[in-house]
C-alpha cells in the first residue's frame, strides 16, 4: 500500500522539476560529484577511463541526475529505473532531447534489479534509500548486480538534521493528509498551517521560510511536510547497513564537510583529549562523532564498494622515490576551455586563481594559487604530466629567491612541487598515479 502510494505521489508530481532544456553542463560540482573517476580514484589511486562503463541511475526520477551521469562520464552507457512511470517518460525525453542515445530507462522497483540481466560499473542512487519500505534490501539489491570492482553512491536522510520536518510529517499524518497521495490541496493545507502559526512556536522557526509559499516551492513542501516513506537514520543505521550488506565504506561525498577538527576554534591546535582520540578513531567513529556535534548535513551521502577492496597507499605518505615516477593528471571535470582561459587571464594580471569557484569541496575558505603555482599547473590542461616535468617548470618560472637572487635548488623546486599537489589532491583537483 505504502509503495503504491509513493509511487502515485511521484507519477502525479515528479520530481526534479527541473526544465526540459536545463543542463548541468557547467555545474563543476555535480559533475564532479557524479563522474565515476572522483569515487575510483579515490580508492584506487588510478584514473579510470568511463569509455564503456556501464552506469545505474536507481530512481532516476525525472532524469536531470541521469543526464548529469551523462555528461561526466563520456562514452559510458546509463541506465535508469523509477517506481514512477510518468517519471521514466520524462527522463527519456530529458535524455534524446539533449542527444544521448546510449540510454535506456525503465519502470520498475530497485528490488527487481536482478530481473534486468545487467550489472554495472557504478550504481548513483540519490535521495531514494531513505523512502524504501525495505532499505536494507534495495541496497542488497543493488550490491547483487554491483560489479566486483564496482562502485555504489547512496545517501540516507540524517534524524538529527530532520528532526524538526519529521514532526511536522507526524502532525501532518495526524490531520490525515498523508493517508493517500498528497496533491495541491495538502500542499495548501501545509501552508496555510505554517502561515498561520506564530513565529515563535517552534516547528515552524525550525522548518518554515517565507518563500515555501511561492507557487515555484511547492516541490520542497511536498518532499519535506508530505514525503511518503521518509525516514531518517543516523551514522551507526549507516554503518549497520553496510556490515548488512557486505559492503566496505569508501567516503563522504562531500568529505571535507564531515572533518570534526573544522568544528574547532583552531583546528590545527584541538584539545589534547580531542587529538589523541580522533587519531585512534575509525572512520564511522569519527563522522558519528561530527554528527552529533553538529548535525548540519540534510543528507549522508556516500560512496561505497565491495568488501575486501585493496586500500591503496596515500600520495601524503608517499617518499621521494615515489614522487620521482607519478604522473599528474588534472580531474576531469576541471578540463575545460573556459577554466583554462579563466587561469591565463589569472596569469596575465598577476591575480591568484581559486579552484574553489569550480568545485567547492573545502569546509572553510578557499583554495588559492600564486601566479607561480598556478603557471606550474597550466600544461595539465593539455595533457598529464610527470612530476619530474613539473619541477622544471616550476624552476622556469621561479629560478632564483626573490630576496637574495640564490638558485633555486632542484631539490628545492621538488619540495615546493610535491608539496603543492599534495595539498590539491587532498581536494582531488589533481589526480596523482603512482609509476
């Protein structure tokens, strides 16, 4: 019943609204985000190829994050599923009317995946776990048709985060609006409520803001006060899940959203409690940890992989030996003409470049480059390069101390080189392959 009734809500209002003609095309972020490279390098430290792979889009809804797969990963074949069949026309429309004909899409539950006869290279199931009666057993369905090597995204709503819209539904559910499919009477019951409460009483402070009342927000109403099935888990249900499933934890998608030393006045100086207990904590520890200190994050968005995956070793613990024989490359989603021009004209007028006004990953502040590291880095947006290569550009450019007109050593330019590219692979804007 419950899943008929998800199923009716979509088909009568699907979701995302986002136009016909609207792309991602230059949404740095998202593409990032959903190019299957950033999640394989990240455990592999290789930089994989997308010519082939083949691509699950598990509740593609609408399509916008089917087509948002597309265009990050050239040459892969995507495939999409929904509960929704009005939902499935339009991702099919989305995708022939922006030219991708290596698709195909089809109406049917996550469970049923098997029945396909496919399995793929990455599964990008956004914003659905959550609604499942069975959220166990959709990310057991998906791990059974995951590729050995393959790669999962997910996200699963944060209880903490929610709280507040968790008790509105409740409210909502009470006054019967949620006992079939909301619609646009529900809609206006939902706001009229929240209207009518007095600022200071609580539900609405926590949840409620002007411009929900605006026709062009009435998705956001429906999928916060009337989503059927929402549920909210908490890092150990995550964590659970995964022990459940047979599946390894690779990372945050947003990562360095989740650092619990940026919740620190000086997060180079914690207390000393604070230090030694965050060095022996294991990862799921550690986001437990900034959930409940600071619950800020709607979504706990992840990538994960098959169980038994090999870790390797980290460019922050690499020697100079390996250093002498990686190869540099530069993320793919960074690899664009209008990026490359953006940092000549950086170089021209002497400005720092900021890789952060592409793919904002950092916490706090931004990341920018001096005229010099920034020209070292320019040849990777015709091809990678060795590292030895970029030390001797870097000696071009820099040749002597600009206070005591002394040569730059090699083995200083070395120091300054791998230095800098292991600070930008900490945010993936380079990627660094071992020889």
């Amino acid at each position: 019943m419950l899943l008929d009734n998800i199923r009716a809500q979509f088909d009568n209002a699907p979701y995302p609204r986002n136009p016909l003609e609207q792309s991602p095309q230059d949404d740095y972020n998202q593409l990032f985000i959903h190019s299957l490279v950033t999640p394989y390098y990240l455990r592999d430290r290789r930089v994989v190829s997308t010519h082939d792979k083949v691509i699950l889009d598990a509740g593609c809804g609408t399509g916008y994050a089917a087509l948002t797969l597309a265009i990050a990963n050239p040459g892969a074949k995507i495939v999409g599923i929904d509960l929704s069949p009005e939902s499935i026309k339009l991702a099919r429309q989305r995708l022939e009317y922006h030219g991708f004909s290596n698709a195909e899409f089809h109406a049917m539950t996550i469970e049923d995946l098997p029945s396909l006869g496919l399995e793929f290279d990455y599964i990008n199931c956004d914003e659905v776990l959550y609604l499942l009666p069975d959220t166990l057993g959709g990310l057991q369905a998906m791990n059974a048709v995951l590729k050995p090597t393959g790669i999962i995204r997910a996200n699963l709503h944060n209880a903490l985060q929610r709280d507040g819209f968790y008790r509105a539904q409740k409210v909502f559910q009470m006054l019967g609006l949620m006992d079939g499919s909301p619609g646009d009477a529900e809609i206006k019951a939902v706001v009229e409520t929240m209207q009518a409460l007095k600022p200071d009483v609580k539900l609405r402070g926590q949840t409620w803001r002007p411009e929900h009342a605006l026709p062009e927000y009435e998705g956001n109403v429906m999928v916060n006060y009337l989503l059927l099935g929402d549920k909210g888990f908490s890092m150990t249900d995550l964590f659970e899940l995964l022990d459940q499933t047979g599946l390894d934890f690779l990372s945050m998608v947003n990562w360095r959203h989740w650092q619990v030393p940026d919740l620190f006045q000086d997060s180079e100086n914690l207390p000393a409690f604070w230090g030694m207990s965050l060095m022996a904590a294991a990862p799921r520890d550690q986001l437990r940890l900034y959930e409940l200190l600071n619950p800020v994050n709607r979504l706990m968005d992840f990538w994960c992989t098959r169980a038994g995956a090999d870790w390797i070793t980290p460019v922050d613990q690499w020697d100079a030996a390996d250093w002498q024989t990686a190869t540099v490359h530069l993320h793919p989603q960074l690899q664009s003409d209008s990026i490359r021009a953006a940092l000549v004209e950086c170089l021209k007028t002497a400005q720092p470049f900021e890789f952060t006004r592409y793919i904002d990953l950092p916490a706090m502040g931004d990341v920018r480059l001096d005229a010099v590291s920034a020209g070292c880095l320019l040849p990777l947006w015709d091809a990678p390069q060795s590292v030895c290569d970029l030390v001797q550009r870097y000696l071009t450019l820099h040749p002597v101390d600009p206070v005591t007109l002394a040569s730059i050593s090699p083995d200083t330019a070395f120091a300054t080189v791998t230095q800098l590219l292991n600070r930008l692979d900490a945010f993936l804007y380079v990627l660094i392959e071992a020889g």
